[in-house]
C-alpha cells in the first residue's frame, strides 16, 4: 500500500487532500486558503498535496479532471470534493462540518 493510500485510510482525523500543478495559476491562488485552514484547525485535519503531474494514478483512481481539486478524506471514505477556488470562509465552513 502506497503511503498516500495509507494516510488517507488509516488516519484518525480526516485529510484534506489538494492536487494541484506547478503550472496552475487557480492552484497558487487557493494555496494560502489552504495553508490558513491548516493553521486554525490545527491536529483536527491533515493537509497534503499532490502534484498532479507526478501522480496519474491517484488522478485517475479520484476521477479528478481539473485542477485545482480538494478532496477530503476520513478513513478511506470521500466526506466531500471540489474543483477549482473557493473563498477561505467558504472552505472553513464547509470543513468544519466534517470535523470535529
């Protein structure tokens, strides 16, 4: 199992997955949303990127087919996913929902 794929099953808070590319301008916009929303919930959600030009195989397995695409995971299980830019509020409160 790759350590992507046991993160995303095994962890006990949920994990706020974020394909992005170096190329994408979308992707450089959201990435202080994200780093923010990792600040304030802190150990409540895990954030990880995924390059997506590096990673077909979870692009595929994820149907993700723009970018950027957040993903949010809690043991193996989509909760909730989006593709493209959301506002930091939106994003903060949509996630909340999830965590507890």
């Amino acid at each position: 199992m790759s350590k992507f794929s046991n993160l995303i099953q095994n962890s006990e808070v949920p994990v706020l997955v974020d394909f992005y590319a170096d190329w994408c301008q979308p992707c450089h916009m959201i990435a202080p949303t994200i780093r923010s929303i990792k600040t304030k919930m802190g150990d409540k959600l895990k954030v990880i990127k995924v390059n997506s030009d590096n990673n077909q195989k979870a692009m595929m397995k994820y149907q993700v087919r723009s970018i950027p695409t957040l993903i949010l995971f809690h043991k193996g299980k989509i909760l909730w996913r989006n593709s493209g830019v959301l506002p930091e509020f939106e994003l903060e409160k949509i996630l909340s929902k999830h965590i507890n």
